[in-house]
C-alpha cells in the first residue's frame, strides 16, 4: 500500500520545519564556545547590535538562568558565565537574512579563560578531578547525591543469582574484554530545526523538528517561565530522528529570540552545528567478564560500562537518566550469575542523547563480542554456543523479567535455515557473525480523534508526528480495516498540541503497537457513538495494561577482508525477526533494512572523533554515513505467529534491525581475522594493524 | 544582481546577492523541496539539475546559473510523477527528508539509461545518503519506476 505522505514528500510539497515561512519572519545564528571548558571574562554585543538588519542579540544575562531538560533540568538557554563543552551557544543573533545574522554573530567578542577539562569518563572519576558542575545534585530531577563522585551523572546496577566473582573463578573457559565506542551523531539528514511565533495573544508557536510535540511543550514552561498553555506546538513531520530529536535543543533560544525581536524566527542549524552541538550516542567503555563450563554452558557475565555523558545530563528522558540498554547485557541467555553495573560521567564534551535503542548497540556490541569470543576460547561453535544457552520457554531472563513467550532458539534456527555462505572476491578472507537482541514491546500514552465526513469517509485526527517510520499509514490502514473503508476514504491529519490529549510522541519501538490499541478504541467509539458528518470521537491510551512481550532479533553477518590493506567489505546481512502481526509488511521490511543499514553504518564508518574535547568529524564527508555502495544485500527473515501487545497484536519493530547489527560484524571480522577488534568503528586501519601486528593506538 | 533562470520550465528573472548559493535563491522562491543537509555537497538532499545535469545545490553560486535550465524535485514532479508515485508505492523513503533530492537523481538516472541495473544505480546514487531505508527500496522504487 502507498504511504499516505509519499507523494507529498517525493515532489517537494511536504513543509518541513527549516521550510515554514512566517511574514516578518527573522533568522537565527548562534555563536558558540570554541573552549570545552572556560569562564566567559567579557562577552561584547555592541558591534553585532550595531549592524543593518539585526534586530536582537542575546547573551546568558539577557536570557537568565532558567535551566532545560527532558528530565534532568541542567541546560542553559544560554551559558552562564561557564561553558562546558565546545560548541555549547554562548550568544544568539536573530536579523533579517542568514548571511546577516552569520556575520553578526561572528562580530560578537566573547574573551574566555580556559579552563582544565575532563574528557573522558575515566578522566572525570580520577582524584581531584575539575568538576564539569560545582553541585550537580541540586538540579531538578537530578539522581546523584553530594556524596557521590564529583562527576558522576548516573549510576544504575542489577544482579541477580550466584555470586559473579566466584562463580567466575571456578568457569572452565573464561574472558575478560574491554570493547570502547566513539561518539556517534544519529546521522538524521535534517539538522535541529525550529520556527517560533509570538502571537498577539501573547502565545508562542513552535514548529519543531521534534517526535513528542506534548512533552517539547512542558520542557518549554521552565525556562520561559511560562505555563503550557502559553505554546502550542505546531504539526510538521520530522526529518529524520533515531532518538536525536527528542530535545528541546534550540526552542527555548528561538523563542527567547522572537520575544526579544517580537518577530517570528527561524532557527535552522548548519550540519556542522549539529555534529558538534546536538545530543549524539554516548560514548562508551566496557569491560565484560564472562565463563562457562566445561560443556560450554554459561556461568556467570559481569559488565561493566562507562558512558560520557556530557557536559549536561538534559538530554536523556528516562527517570534513571541512564541509557536503558544496559539492562538487557545478556538479556538472551541463561545465566545463573549476572551483574551489571551502568556510569554516566559529566564531561566537558557535546551532551550525550538517546539514539535507536539507547544504549543497546554499544551493550550488545560488547556482550555478544564477549560471548562469541567465549565460546571460541571454549573450542566451540558460537552459533551452538549460543544455542545451547539461549532462554528457553517458561524461562525469566537473567533479570528476572518473564514474557508471555520466549522465541529467541526459533529465530536462531530460522536465520540458519536461511543462511548460505557468499564467496569472498579472490584474494579476500570470509568471515562470518552471528550476534542477537532482545527487547520488550511497550504501549505509550496517545491520543486521537475520528471525524465523520460526508460521503462515508472519514479524517483522523492524530496527536503525534511522522518521524518516517509510518505511523500516519499506520493509522489510515488500521482505521480503513476497522471501519471497512477504502484506505483513501481515511484522511490522516496531525494536529497542534491545542487539539488534542497528550501524547508521548514517537519512539521506543512502541508505535505500531500503541496505534494499534489507539485505533480500535477509535474505531469502537465510533461504531458505538455513530458521529454525523462533521462530528467526532477521541480516544485516549495510557501506558501499561498489556501483557509483558518481548521479541528476538537474530543477525548474520558476513564480510570480505582485504589482507594486504585491511580493507572491510561486507557480503551479506541477515535478518531474522520474531514477529506478530504485521500491519504494513513493506514498511516492516524497510524498518528493518534501515536499521541494519545504519547498524552498519555504526559499526564501520562512525566517528565523531572528539580530540581534546572538540568533535573534529565535523562535516558529512568526515563523519561518513554509509551510502549506496557501502550497504550489502539485506535479507529479511521474519518469524510470524508471536504473541504481540495490544488489540494489533503487535511486537516492535523501530530498534530491532539495527541493535545486534554491531556485534555481528565484529564477530564477523573476527572470523575471518583469527583475532579480534575490540573498538569501533572497525576501519581498514584498525583491521590491517591487526594483520600486520602493529601496536594498537 | 539579475539572474536569468529556466526554472521549471518557465522564465524567471531574480534579483539576489552575489554570494547567494543557487539553493538559497530557490527556497526563497518557495522551492523548499530541494533540503539544506550536509551544506558541503556530500548528502544529496539539495540535489537539483542544471542543464539536465545533477548538481548540488548548496555548493553552486546562483550567479554560475544564470541563464541555465534548473528543475528541482517540483519540477521532477510534473515532467515524471511516476517516479514520486513509485518511491511512494514501494516505501523508497520514510522520513522523507533526502527524497526530493533522490527523485531527481533517479530522473537523472532515468533519463542516460531507462533500465539501469543494480549497480548502475547503486553507483549512480551513491551521492543521495538517506538514513532511513537502508537503500534497498529506492533501488526497488526506481527500478519500479524504470517499468512502469
């Protein structure tokens, strides 16, 4: 089936958030900090304020010190005498044309005195360490108490059966690895973008690059100091998002901005701006002790990981500001002794954000390497390692956690039954991996309404925006089925957060499952309520209420290795995916192709490569994202009849591909090297150091 | 200064800075299909045809332009909407954000060879990133659109 928004988007016609034109509207430049960490001696505005066409410039003075953030409220509109990392907006400008505001801002004198910096975790935790925030326990919604290390942002920790340690020392087959990641941005090809709007009512609109228009609203009221009523969040689609666009980022500034100048303007950042100032994937060092028996049955998995998390803790929505994947180290398998331990450090670098499973490819990364690399030193097979140790049903996970059922062997032997070696070109080495995810599916809280149209048809009007992912088609194919309509009698509008019931806006792999739910409540109040043309129902879903279901991913890698250059070319990616209903099976197969695209994408080519505090990748042509050529074929295999959640009978789809993708490849390389690359991403430079035993860096 | 375009088929005269990219003189034309991505011609999301080539957007001075024949992913549009029609049926995009600039260079690619192969076009469109699909179904959109 077509999507609804296609053609709208494949001739040009779809109004993005850069795209939005507003009478009067001025344009925004930011001048930012070239210091990771400094005291700002003096900031100068004059000049900027004296050129033709601007008409404000801001300082942290003028903004306040109101502080942002999704659940941590520790970010600055502007910095406040301090900053933290570099690239962290010191000064904005708003003038009539872009090139003017750019000139602007580059006439604002900032004088700095540059202080020491952390840049690493390790860094932040050693003794007498400079501290990235003098008392960051005192800000709302922060987890870290006074006596905790100076630096630390979050810590969270589970274990559960046997003692680790001992259970460690008497394995018959142990390892001990440390596998690192780099910062990586979400790669989404829109950069931030927003438009705000003050009316003469005295209300803000906001047209945003954002996937959660209700909560970006409520993030909105601190540092404006106003209630939400005072924002209405208007509806655009966004340009990609994979967990980056989830932030208030630059609205508080842009809002400031068009108060300041009573003018609309339009903040839009340049690429560059992004990759050195939004909210990439952290960072990541862990450590991982894992053994097994004689048989090769698993004993005990230790994990430890340390995140860089910063300079500022806002950009991470979860309670625990942490990153989720963490829990699920092992997740997959039987376990008897498992303990995981999780650290976020403040650092004087770029804050870190969620991006498509937060926290999970680095995990899996590290843990699925650590056990393919067990059961090598076990003289075993890893695809019968993992097996001969996979949950089986009836089983809890390590955790503790029990699901309705439990399909990680059926994914496993259907990849297999699917998998068919691809020759290596002459001259290269083959290589093949294996690696697995496991991740529940949740519904979240959303809205939406059905209004009867003449002719039969009907419009649905929903809360919650088009990330790409299809959510908007979703709602047309499932209110058509539900109704007994022709999907082109099923209009499908996005609505302003005026319109509707909250809604906690797209992400977690929920959506699907949510829409699900949402629609066949729609629809039952509909047939129930049986509205004239031009009259309506809501409908409303809350979080929770659904049976505890989770879904296996299975990916096979394979690769070519160049041994005289150390060159990587992958082969060939399988795909296996344990599977309810499908809604849309096009779209579901495009979720999963995409994510292992990127996967790969993570794997091999990404690198911030933040040197002395600063993202030096700082453009597309350095921090490469995989295209046309760098994707191998991708097979899909899909393993139907599980248990989903929610009238859909649904289990999620969003941040299964790309999760295990990581781990594969690397057990690939491994294969086919003998020896293994324990940091990503893996380059040729770092495979033919490897081949022709140079030390490491 | 006045430059002279063809633009979409019609004649237009446009009075913009000397220093104004052929990118920013077309959004200000209300052409917001064309997308400020990468800003340094790598991502494809600006992607336009000058004289029936495809070029960036972002990196070419309008003034370079003039008197030149631009169709942007509107145009694209209205000369070829199966190729719009076929990214649509088969989910060649999701976010959307890069499309506009895929659809022209799958025109372009379309127009030097009605029925390239796979790796023509994986070749040919290696300058158009998207982060969405994984590429697999553009090249199933454009080969749909090579068919139909």
């Amino acid at each position: 089936m077509a999507r609804i928004d296609g053609i709208r988007k494949a001739t040009g016609a779809a109004i993005y958030a850069a795209d939005v034109q507003r009478p009067g509207m001025l344009v925004a430049a930011v001048v930012r900090s070239p210091f990771p960490s400094a005291r700002i001696k003096s900031i100068d505005t004059s000049e900027a304020r004296a050129m033709p066409g601007v008409h404000a410039v801001l300082t942290g003075e003028d903004v306040g010190p109101a502080l942002f953030g999704r659940r941590v409220r520790d970010v600055p509109v502007l910095a406040q005498g301090i900053v933290r990392y570099v690239g962290e907006a010191v000064a904005a400008v708003a003038a009539e044309d872009r090139p003017t505001a750019e000139r602007a801002a580059a006439a604002v004198r900032v004088e700095y005195e540059p202080l020491p910096a952390v840049l690493t975790p390790e860094e932040a935790w050693a003794p007498g360490a400079p501290r990235v925030h003098d008392a960051p326990w005192s800000y709302e919604g922060a987890v870290v108490k006074p006596e905790d290390p100076g630096n630390l942002q979050s810590r969270v920790g589970w274990q559960n059966g046997g003692d680790v340690d001992q259970a460690l020392a008497q394995s018959a087959h142990t390892v001990d690895l440390v596998f690192t990641t780099p910062a990586q941005h979400q790669g989404y090809i829109e950069p931030q973008a927003c438009v705000c709007e003050v009316g003469r009512d005295g209300r803000t609109r906001v047209w945003a690059a954002n996937k959660s228009p209700y909560r970006l609203r409520e993030q909105l009221t601190v540092p404006l100091g106003l209630s939400p009523e005072r924002y209405e969040v208007r509806p655009v689609p966004v340009g990609g998002d994979f967990g980056g666009k989830g932030a208030p980022m630059d609205v508080p500034l842009c809002a400031a901005l068009a108060r300041a100048s009573d003018r609309p303007v339009k903040l839009a950042r340049r690429y560059s701006e992004d990759l050195m100032a939004a909210n990439p994937a952290h960072a990541s060092r862990t450590r991982v002790r894992a053994g097994c028996d004689a048989d090769g049955r698993i004993t005990a998995l230790d994990v430890h990981l340390e995140w860089s998390g910063g300079a500022y803790a806002g950009y991470k929505p979860v309670p625990t500001v942490n990153l989720h994947g963490a829990h699920g180290a092992g997740s997959s398998y039987r376990i008897p002794a498992i303990r995981i331990e999780s650290l976020v450090a403040y650092t004087h670098t770029v804050p870190g954000g969620h991006r498509r499973a937060p926290g999970a490819p680095q995990t899996v990364f590290a843990v699925e390497s650590a056990l393919d690399e067990l059961a090598r030193v076990a003289g075993l097979d890893p695809v019968a390692f993992r097996r001969a140790n996979l949950l089986r049903e009836g089983d809890a996970t390590p955790l503790g956690d029990r699901y309705a059922e439990v399909r990680g062997v059926e994914t496993l032997d259907a990849a297999m039954a699917a998998y068919r070696p691809v020759p290596a070109p002459a001259g290269m080495r083959h290589g093949m991996g294996i690696a697995l995810y496991d991740r529940g599916t949740g519904i979240g809280r959303s809205s939406m309404a059905l209004r009867a149209e003449a002719g039969g048809g009907v419009t649905a009007f929903v809360s919650f925006p088009e990330n790409g992912a299809g959510a908007h088609t979703a709602v047309q194919t499932l209110v058509a089925r539900g109704l007994g309509l022709q999907p082109a009698q099923v209009a499908v509008e996005h609505l302003s957060t005026d319109e509707l019931p909250p809604d906690d806006g797209v992400g977690g792999s929920r959506v699907t499952a949510s829409i699900g739910e949402l629609v066949a409540r729609a629809v039952a109040a509909y047939q129930s309520e049986r509205p004239e043309p031009g009259q309506s129902v809501t409908a409303t879903l809350e979080p929770g209420g659904t049976r505890r279901v989770t879904a296996f991913a299975v990916q096979i890698a394979q690769v070519a290795i160049d041994p005289e250059t150390g060159r990587v070319q992958p082969l060939h990616i399988l795909s296996a995916h344990d599977v309810a209903e499908v809604v849309n099976p096009l779209a579901h197969e495009v979720q999963i192709e995409g994510g292992v695209a990127m996967g790969l994408s993570n794997a091999l080519l990404e690198d911030l490569a933040v040197v002395d505090g600063r993202v030096t990748a700082a453009n597309l042509g350095d921090f490469k994202l995989a295209s046309q050529r760098d994707v191998p074929p991708i097979e899909v295999v899909l393993v139907p009849g599980g248990l989903g959640v929610g009238a859909g009978n649904v289990k999620g789809i969003g941040e299964m591909g790309n999760v295990a993708v990581l781990a594969a490849l690397a057990n690939a390389v491994r294969d086919a090297l003998g020896a293994r690359v324990c940091a990503l991403p893996i380059t040729s430079e770092a495979v033919y150091r490897v081949l022709h035993g140079e030390a490491g860096q | 200064m006045k430059v002279h375009l063809r633009l979409n088929g019609a004649g237009v005269e446009i009075d913009a800075r000397p220093d104004a990219f052929l990118l920013e003189v077309l959004r200000d034309q209300g052409l917001t299909g064309a997308k400020e991505g990468c800003g340094v011609g790598v991502c494809g999301a600006c992607t336009v045809l000058v004289d029936g080539a495809p070029v960036s957007s972002c990196l070419l001075l309008v003034g370079q332009c003039d008197g030149c024949a631009v169709v942007t992913a509107e145009g694209v549009g209205q000369l070829a909407p199966h190729i719009a029609a076929a990214f649509s049926d088969h989910e060649g995009l999701q976010c959307g954000i890069c499309t506009p600039g895929q659809v022209v260079s799958a025109y372009a690619l379309l127009r030097k060879n009605p029925h390239p192969g796979d790796a023509e076009i994986r070749s040919y469109m290696a300058g158009n990133l998207c982060r969405c699909t994984g590429y697999a179904s553009i090249r199933r959109s454009i080969e749909a659109a090579a068919n139909g």
